[in-house]
C-alpha cells in the first residue's frame, strides 16, 4: 500500500515534466519564424615553436594560464648569441667612426704640417740645385771630378721630385678624401647595420611570445629539452574568435543570411545567454555527420554554417554542446558590427 502510495506521485511528476518539455519542443517548431540549430563551440589552436635550435633555459607558463598577445612564454639559452650580437655591435661602432673619419677630411693639423715640410723640401731642393750649379765652373778647371759633378745633379734632381710629392701630399690632404673611398666607407657600414639586425633577430629568436590572446593547453617542451623550428613547444587556445559550428538543411537556406543576430544556449550554464552573429555559410553541400544527427537524417544534404559569439568570461570551452536559435524575420546588420567589442 505504502508503495502504492509513493508510485502515483512521482508518476504525475514524470507526467507533467514530459508534458512540459513536449509543450516547449513544439513550441519551438511551431513558430516559424525562429529556426532552432544544435552544434558544438569551437576555437582556434596554434602550436608554437622557436625559430632557433638550442636547449630551453625556461618555460614562463603553465596549462591554463591566460596570455596576453606579445607575452614571453618561454626561452632559450642565449650566451652565445648575447656574444655575436655584442661582436656585431663592436664592428659596427668601428665603422662608425671610420666613415665619420672620411666624412671630416683632413685636420687642419695635418695640412699645416704638410704645408712646413712642402717649405722645408723648397729648400732642400734649392740648395742643391745651388751646389750643382756652384761646381759646375770648376769642371772646366778640372777642380772637380765629372762623378762629384754627377752626384751634385742627382742630389738636386733628387730634393726636387721630394718637392713634388710632398706638394701633391699636400694637395691630397686639401682636397680630402675620395668620393670612392667615403661611397666604400658607407657600404661596409650599412654591412656592419645588417650584421646587428641579424644578430638581434637570432636572439629575438631565442624567445617565444604569444602570437595573440588565448589560454596555454599543453606545455609540450620543458627546461632541458632541445628545441627546432619544426618541433612544437607550447599549444596555445585563441580565445578570439570562438563560433558554433552547426548545419543548415536546404529548406531554411536561403532565410539566413550572414550577419543575422542570433541567441546562444548551453547545458552548463543554464538561463544564460550568450549573443551571436552569424559569420559564414558553406557554399557546398554535405551529408549531414553521422555523429550528431539520427540514423534517418544522416543522408541528407546540409550545410556548414559558424554562428560566431562572444567569450569574454571563458565560459564556452572547445567541443561544449549548445544550441542556437535565429529569429528568422530579423534585419541583418553590417559587417562592420560583426566584432565582439560592438555586439550590443
């Protein structure tokens, strides 16, 4: 009797929840106007890897940390690439002041100088050219040998082509260095830049950032591992964009239209809107996937739409199952609205 009792209870319970669910069910599918989609949340993931082979020195991170675009997540050892761009540095310091050098001429010093002894070399020239021409009465005499006479020519012709080279030591000097020369000077300088910006960039290559916002799902490489280009270390989930991913059948195809405004539920938090747009429509068709649809549905022809939504708060993780619905008769907005920062 007492079981009898506790039976017909919980069957007008069970009763009225199913009618209840029934009376929403149809609900949905009596109005016209609002089509009811079901998919899943999905996201984008990048797998990051340094742009250099070396041994990890650190990883910055752990599994579900929040990272902000430009964040440093991780390094490598960089003794030696601090060395080269050090050295890189050293020489393009050197070059600097090479090319400043050429740029600056001579010193009024050195002109000065080359000017005293182009005066020192007058002389030197004309005094022998005066003790040449003093011995030559004496050869007639044959007071002097022809050979002392010889080398008094030699002597004299010898202070005069010293006289020449250092005037055109001079002239050099004035005239400052070749455009040739300051051209060469600047070539090797702009070599000695690159040389920096190489250095620079191999040791920005020591370090892994964040390419954009998102939350850090595996920590594939640790401290101690060695790292190549080709070999991922972090996985990073982007928190922007997220979308639904759901298919729409060929009779409500030509109703939607991207940048229609839609209403997203989940399981998870019941009650809980979240606002959406559509963002794209497949332009092939497809059977529907075996996986989310009856057996009896699963060779019809749908289409792959994304209802892009809003994740400020990181509630709608990868895979969440949720349904979606569209008021069908609605204004579509501009694709200029369609970004979280303007959804209203």
């Amino acid at each position: 009797m007492n079981n009898k009792a506790l039976i017909i209870p919980v069957l007008i319970a069970f009763l009225l929840t199913g009618g209840y669910f029934f009376w929403k069910t149809n609900s949905i599918q009596i109005n016209p106007d609002l089509l009811t989609l079901y998919g899943n949340i999905q996201i984008r993931e990048t797998q990051l890897a340094f742009n250099s082979s070396e041994h990890i020195a650190s990883v910055l991170v752990q599994e579900g940390d929040f990272v902000k675009k430009g964040q440093l997540l991780a390094r490598l050892h960089s003794e030696v690439l601090q060395a080269q761009l050090a050295t890189a540095y050293a020489q393009l310091e050197a070059q600097k002041q090479s090319v400043a050098k050429l740029h600056a001429g001579s010193r009024i010093e050195e002109i000065n100088k080359a000017r005293a002894e182009l005066e020192a070399a007058k002389v030197r020239a004309a005094s022998a050219t005066d003790s040449y021409k003093r011995l030559l009465p004496l050869v007639k005499k044959k007071m002097v040998s022809p050979d002392t006479i010889e080398n008094a020519r030699s002597l004299a012709d010898s202070a005069h082509a010293e006289m020449n080279a250092v005037k055109q030591a001079l002239i050099l000097l004035e005239a400052g260095p070749r455009k040739e020369d300051i051209a060469n000077g600047e070539a090797i300088l702009a070599s000695r830049k690159a040389a920096v910006t190489l250095a620079q960039q191999r040791l920005d290559d020591a370090n892994l950032y964040a390419p954009a916002d998102g939350i850090i799902r595996n920590r594939i490489l640790e401290p101690g591992d060695m790292a190549f280009p080709q070999t991922p270390a972090i996985t990073l989930a982007l928190v922007d964009p997220v979308w639904v991913r759901a298919y729409l059948s060929e009779t409500v195809l030509g109703q939607v239209k991207p940048g229609m405004k839609a209403i997203i539920y989940t399981d998870s938090f019941p009650g809980k809107a979240y606002k959406g747009w559509v963002g794209y429509i497949s332009p092939s068709a497809e059977f529907t996937p075996k996986n989310i649809e009856t057996s009896e549905l699963r060779t019809r022809l749908v289409y792959s739409t994304r209802i892009f939504t809003c994740n400020p708060e990181q509630e709608l993780r990868l895979g969440m199952p949720v349904t979606v619905t569209i008021d069908l008769k609605q204004n579509t907005v501009s694709k200029g609205d369609q970004h979280c920062a303007k959804q209203p």
